[in-house]
C-alpha cells in the first residue's frame, strides 16, 4: 500500500499521478471516482481528488478540466487552511500532472490496481489484529474481504449502464416464451400447470426426508435431457446429499424406466445404449459433501451446462457470510443458484427439504420448507411441493402442490392450473419416475 509521502510515488508501475490524470474527463471521473478510497492513495492525492469532485459540482458546465484554471481554483479555495508548506507542495503535485502523459494503462486497469490497494491494507489490518490476539478478529473474515474485493473487481469492468439496460423487443420476448419453447416436463401436470422451463429458470423441488425429491429430479432431467441440442446436451447434477452411485443409479432408473436390478443384469447393454442416446459426457455428477459455491461454479464455467441440479442448496457452503443469520445464509444459497442460472444460462433445479409439520400432508406449501419463512421463496421462480400420507393405500402415491409459479405461460399453460394447483401422480420408485394419473 502507498504510505504517507511527500510527495507521489509510483508503486507496480503505477502513480497516484497517473490516477489524478485520469480523471481530467469528467465522464470518466463519474464512473469510477467511487471505487477510490482514502486508505489506497497518498493524502495530498486524496485531497486533490476531493478538489476535482467539488471543481465538477462548481462547474456543471465543464466536461474536461483545464489544468492551470482547477489549479488556480483549487489554491484560492484551500490556500488558507493548507498553510504555505501543503499549498506549494499541492501546486507542485497540479504541475507535475499536467505535465506528465496520459496514462499507457486503460482506465479499467488502472482502477482495479487501486481498489486492490484497498483490499490489501484491510487484510494486513485484519491479519495483524489475528495474530495480536484482539477479541472479535477471526481469520474467516478474510474470505469476506477477498470476497468483496472480487465484487468490486468485476464491477470495475461493468460500469457502463449500456450493460445492464434491456429495452423494448416484443419480438425477441415473445419469440423465447412461445416459440423456442424451453424444456417440458415428463409429467404432463407440470406441463399444464409450471409450463416449460427455460435458461435463468430457478425450480425448487421440496418434499419431507425420504419422500422423493432426487427420483422426482432424475425423472425430469432424464426426460429434458434429450430435448436439448446435442451440442447442448450437458447436464451438472451437484451432490452433497447421497453416494455418487445412488445419484447415477437414480439416473440411470429414470432415464432407462427400468429398476436397478434390471439394469445391474445387463450393464454393457444399457451403458451401449446410454452413450448413444444421450451421450458418455453429457451429464456429470460433481460429488462434494462439503461442496461450496466456488466449487459450483468452477464446476459451471468448465462444463458450460444446460441444467443444473443442487441436490441439496441449502447445505452447500457459503464463503464470507457465516455473520449473517441462518435465514439469510438460506436466502444467499438461492440467490447464487438464481445468480449463476443467469449467468451462465442455464436452467437450475434444486431439492429441498420441508420440515417435520410437513409430514403425512398432501399439500405441502412453501412456508413447510425448512427456512421456507425467509428470502428463499423469493428467489424461485417455482416451488413444487411433494405431499405423501400416511395412508397405506395412498402408498405408491404422491400429492404434487404448485406453491409458487412466476414464469411465463407456455403455448400449453392453463391458467387455472398454474399456482396453488394440486395433482395426484404415481411414484414409481424402483424405477426412478413419477407418473400421471391424471394426463395421457
């Protein structure tokens, strides 16, 4: 980090000098000015960037700064209370950047070098107050700094409103709603009620332990899994809640309608017929008990996929929020599944489980899920819930409850079905599918 110094000095190829030059454009100042902080420049630069703010808010008018008319406001306006010494120094520092080029660095470049600066004066302070003992530092809290420093990072380069601005095309909407389609469901209940998912989607599945939530997932993907373009044919099944070969198991069942007993009898066959249907690498399994959203979206950016199932989210570990309540750490889990479907464009399932007041319901509802009375609702696109009795004629039976549905009507939606609908579907479990019984 830069230190208190007389004057300016160049740190990694970098001056406070180059920094004051940048910001001669008043657009450019407005862009970035923010992510500067007292801690990463020299006092004297800290000052002068306090001068160009206010020289912009004197003159609403001027779109660049001439140096020697801001040098001749800025010394009229500070000269009494910076003393003779700060004042010809602080005049010298105006002279030297208005001789000195233009930076050879894009601006993005040279900002982030500065917020960096920041970031690494916080963790020395946070790693010195670790090793003196203080009461309250806890090593941890580095992960939220880099964390926040990653933010910043990748704010830097999207400063431009053009990138986040989406303006009218009737066209392009209504072209992704009802002619591309999206993904339909294996039941012919989802299709009349949720209607097709598409990229960006967030589908939670929730349902009490034991219930099927994983066959009721397996039973759709193995469904969607061929409706996509083979060039898109990629499917990431995350697993933090059973044995990688239970999860292919349940896969297999679903995809092949056939019990595990069938398939353990005739493995080459069904491997033969696997790798040409649907294709040997087009669903990976990324099997981590103590799985964490970095590991996710390492796993995302590699294998680029089309759907991707968190089995389960809410146990997949967060980085730099363990102060937040557990409601909130519920909510920040769906909020990086819902940030990654967006951007990565993908659709995103995730299984839930409902707490104990859930047990022995037909309808089970979004406020029965464990943490369901927080911000997770929020964050889903649609909560399907899965009800079973305890009724042993009910047994081979499942009760499924739209809790929640906010996306667009499908060419095949009905209206009256898509939120607060119940349908009555045949659990298959030996084969991994749910059936139904109340569609052809």
């Amino acid at each position: 980090m830069a230190t208190k110094k007389e004057k300016p000095v160049t740190i990694g190829g970098y001056s406070d000098l180059d920094l004051v030059k940048l910001f001669i454009n008043k657009e450019t100042f407005e862009k970035y000015h923010h992510f500067i902080t007292k801690e990463a420049v020299l006092e004297e630069t800290w000052m002068l960037l306090d001068g160009i703010r206010d020289y912009y808010a004197d003159h609403p008018a001027s779109e660049e700064i001439v140096w020697s008319s801001f040098r001749a406001w800025f010394l009229l306006k500070n000269s009494s209370k910076l003393g003779p010494v700060r004042t010809s120094t602080l005049a010298g520092i105006i002279d030297g950047v208005a001789a000195s080029p233009d930076p050879s660095e894009d601006a993005d470049e040279l900002i982030e070098f500065f917020v960096s600066l920041y970031y690494a004066s916080k963790l020395k302070e946070h790693g010195d107050a670790v090793l003196m003992g203080r009461k309250g530092a806890d090593i941890a809290d580095a992960q939220e700094l880099i964390d926040k420093y990653l933010e910043d990072k990748a704010a830097v380069k999207h400063e431009n409103l053009e990138d986040f601005l989406d303006f009218s095309d009737m066209e392009s909407v209504y072209d992704k709603i009802y002619r591309t389609g999206g993904l339909e469901w294996r039941l012919e209940d989802l299709n009349v009620s949720v209607g097709p998912v598409r990229d960006g989607d967030l589908i939670c599945i929730t349902a009490c332990p034991n219930v099927g939530k994983t066959r009721m997932i397996t039973s759709e993907i193995t469904h969607m899994v061929k409706q996509l373009p083979e060039e898109d044919r990629r499917i990431l099944f995350f697993n933090n809640e059973e044995t990688k070969e239970a999860v292919w198991n349940a896969i297999y069942c679903s995809y092949f309608n056939k019990t595990d007993d069938e398939v353990s009898k005739d493995v080459k066959k069904y491997e033969e017929q696997w790798n040409k249907e649907v294709g040997k690498e087009s669903v990976a399994v990324l099997h981590r008990p103590a799985g964490n959203v970095k590991d996710i979206e390492r796993a995302i950016k590699a294998f680029n996929p089309k759907i991707v199932v968190y089995n389960q989210l809410y146990k997949v570990h967060l980085f730099g929020h363990h102060k937040a309540t557990e409601a909130e750490q519920y909510r920040l889990r769906y909020n990086f599944a819902r940030v990654m479907a967006d951007k990565y464009q993908h659709v995103a399932i995730a299984a839930h489980q409902a707490g104990a007041i859930a047990a022995g319901e037909k309808r089970v509802t979004q406020e029965m899920m464990y943490g369901g009375k927080t911000g997770i609702p929020g964050e889903c696109d649609v909560i399907i819930g899965i009800g079973k009795t305890y009724d042993p004629a009910d047994k081979p039976y499942r009760y499924l409850y739209i809790a929640r549905n906010k996306l667009p009507s499908g060419p095949r939606t009905n209206p009256v079905l898509r939120e607060d609908s119940e349908f009555k579907v045949k659990f298959e479990a030996a084969r991994g599918r749910y059936v139904t019984t109340e569609f052809k």
